[in-house]
C-alpha cells in the first residue's frame, strides 16, 4: 500500500486524540513493515502520557512483533527535546526504524526541525509531505489550536453563535432554549469537548446561568471554564463553578472596594481562580491580556459562546479565527443579535468572511466561516 494509505491511517488515529491530549497537539503514528504489515498503531494520550510514537511502539512489542526495519508514519514531526516525556525521536531510533514519513513540521521552538534533523543525521530516511498536500493539510487542521499557540503565542479562537434566519439570538425577553434542534446542540457540545476552554461574558452568566460544560457527548475531560467579569459580579453559586473542570474568572483591580473583596473571596472559596487583567481604553477587561494568558495555560482552541456586545468586541478586534454558526429554518422577529457591531459607513467596510465548510444537522444548517487566509500562519 502507498504511503498516502498509511498516513491517512495515521490521520485518523490522530482524531481520536481530539478532547484527550491538550495541550500537547493531536498525533497518530502507524509502524509498516517491509512487507506492508501493520506492525503497530498508537494516538497521542493526554498530557504527561506517551506521545503516539511511543504508543505505536508499545502497541508493536505487544503483538511480539519486532519494530526493526519499519517504516513509522507520523502526522507531527517527532519531537526532539525532553518535555513531560523522552524525545520520541529518540525512542524511534531506537528501535530501528529505517525510514519515517512525515505529514508536517512541528514549529514548537523546541523542535522546529530537530527531529527531522536528528533523524537524518542517524541514517534515517525521512520524507516531509509538501506543505500544500492534501494530508499535510489535514494534519494543520487538526491542530491549528496548538499551531496558532506556538505561532501566534495565542490560542484559535472559535466564536459559537446559534440564531434563526433573521439573526436572532434569543427573544426581545432573553428566551433561547430552544433555537435549534438536538443535533446542532450536541454538535455544539462536541464542539466543546474539542477546544481547551470555553468562554463567556459576565451578562451571559448573569442572564442564563450556563454551565459551559460538555455534557451531551462523551469526553475525557472537561474543558476549561472562563469568564471575563470586570468587576467581579460572577455569583458564587453560578452553575459554571460547580465541578468537575476548573474555572479562571478575569477582572479588573477592584482597588480598596470592601463589597468586590467579599466577592472575590466567595469566589475563591468554590475553587475559581481569579486573574487580574488589565483595562481596555473602555475599562473592560483587554481581550488581547486574556488570549496571551490562555496561551500560557496550555489552552489551544478556544471555543467562546458569549452575547452580541463581546462577540462584537472580539470580531471588531480582529480576533476571530473561525465562526461555528448554526442556523434554524425559522424567523423570530424582534429579538437579540449575533454582533452588536459598531455602524459602518460603507459596505466595503463590513467584515468579510470565507465559508469554509456548510453541513445539515438535522433541520439545521451548521456554516464554519473564517476571515480569508486566517489559518495560513
């Protein structure tokens, strides 16, 4: 079989590392021996666990087969330095592997080549797919969460909208539940289950009390919980601090307020962490702050379900790196927008987006657009 099999193969075992390896990227690796057998198989595991390569390796040994003289197919360059675990370069020489194919290069500064480097300074054969290929492609989108974090120093950033034909949100009165049906709304949820965290504004939490959780699709972890609450006016009893899954509130310097210090300590006893932000030129909480601190926590994709003034706030600023809206075939009428966006003067203004992939869900039309050439970074 061709190596466009094997990576393929590769690239599905790499899904299932979706939800599991945060904020190491999503990996799979396929031994091939000579003959074209299957020698071993294996997916990143979540973080401090093996990385694919080893994983294939294992799976190798305990089948009593031997990994000499295969071939491994890896969707990540190996990584070449010591993390949470030994380099997987390494671990690949030795076990005689004689030749590895490559679906793309990691640019984590502490590999960026290293890997494919040493492999070839030890007699490896290592074959890079062409950055434009099909599976190198695949292989980005996969992981441009953890690619925009060591690119970009932040996270990709997923703005999660449901609303009717006519663009409503939600009821003049704040009824929502329900605009679409069953299969948009687990959508969502897997939607969440993928991302490292989950976002919201302080008027989203005071008006639906939300829980941000993932709970309508199997998950092996929750993601992480954030709000942006300048004056602290999350409430301790919120449906979002409960467990499992942690939660980072941001918020601005309170100074010598007695009632926000009170707030924040009831904050503290339900387990939040509380992270001072600085101001925008508006006083809120800089959006910018918060993306630069998720990127320090290991956050990859960052999935935001918020109101139309903080989508608003994140579209005007450029922020935006993919739109997930999902559309009901229905007209509300009067009633809350997806954007409260600044007016313009001129069309040529508007902000512009390229679809990038429309899916019925049901009697639901899901639309994933981004700004044009977003991901090329």
């Amino acid at each position: 079989m061709s190596d466009k099999h094997f990576i393929s193969h590769a690239l599905t075992l790499a899904r299932q590392a979706i939800g599991l390896s945060d904020p190491n990227p999503r990996v799979g690796c396929v031994l091939v021996s000579g003959s074209g057998e299957v020698l071993g198989q294996g997916h990143t595991q979540e973080a401090g666990g093996p990385h694919a390569e080893v994983m294939a390796l294992r799976d190798c040994r305990a089948r009593g087969l031997s990994p000499s003289g295969a071939t491994a197919y890896v969707t990540l360059e190996p990584c070449s330095h010591h993390g949470r675990t030994p380099p997987c370069a390494d671990a690949l020489l030795a076990a005689g592997v004689v030749r590895v194919v490559v679906a793309l290069l990691d640019p984590n500064p502490q590999v960026a080549g290293e890997g494919v480097g040493r492999l070839r300074a030890s007699g490896i054969a290592v074959d890079v797919l062409p950055i434009e290929d099909e599976q190198a492609l695949a292989a980005r989108e996969l992981n441009l969460g953890f690619l925009s974090r060591m690119v970009r120093g932040r996270p990709w950033m997923r703005l999660k909208i449901a609303a009717s034909l006519d663009g409503r949100t939600a009821l003049d009165n704040g009824q929502s539940q329900w605009i679409t049906g069953p299969a948009a709304r687990a959508d969502g949820h897997a939607w969440r289950a993928r991302a490292s965290a989950v976002l919201t504004g302080i008027g989203t939490v005071l008006d639906d009390d939300p829980r941000l959780d993932v709970r309508e699709v199997p998950t092996a972890r929750q993601p992480l919980r954030a709000v942006l609450d300048s004056a602290w006016r999350t409430p301790a009893e919120a449906r979002l601090l409960a467990p499992p899954g942690e939660v980072v509130l941001y918020g601005l310097d309170a100074g010598l307020d007695p009632a926000a210090a009170t707030r924040q300590k009831a904050l503290r006893d339900q387990g939040a962490q509380l992270t001072l932000a600085p101001p925008n030129a508006r006083s809120q909480v800089d959006l910018n702050f918060v993306l630069q601190d998720l990127a320090t926590r290991g956050v990859n994709e960052l999935h935001v379900e918020a109101g139309a003034r903080l989508n608003a706030a994140f579209i005007e600023q450029g922020l935006v790196d993919e739109v997930l809206l999902y559309l009901a075939p229905k007209l509300m009428g009067p009633g809350r927008g997806l954007a409260a966006l600044s007016p313009l003067a001129d069309l040529s203004q508007a902000w512009a987006f390229s679809f990038h992939d429309t899916t019925l869900l049901g009697d639901d039309l899901r639309v994933i657009a981004r700004p044009p050439g977003r991901a090329r970074f």
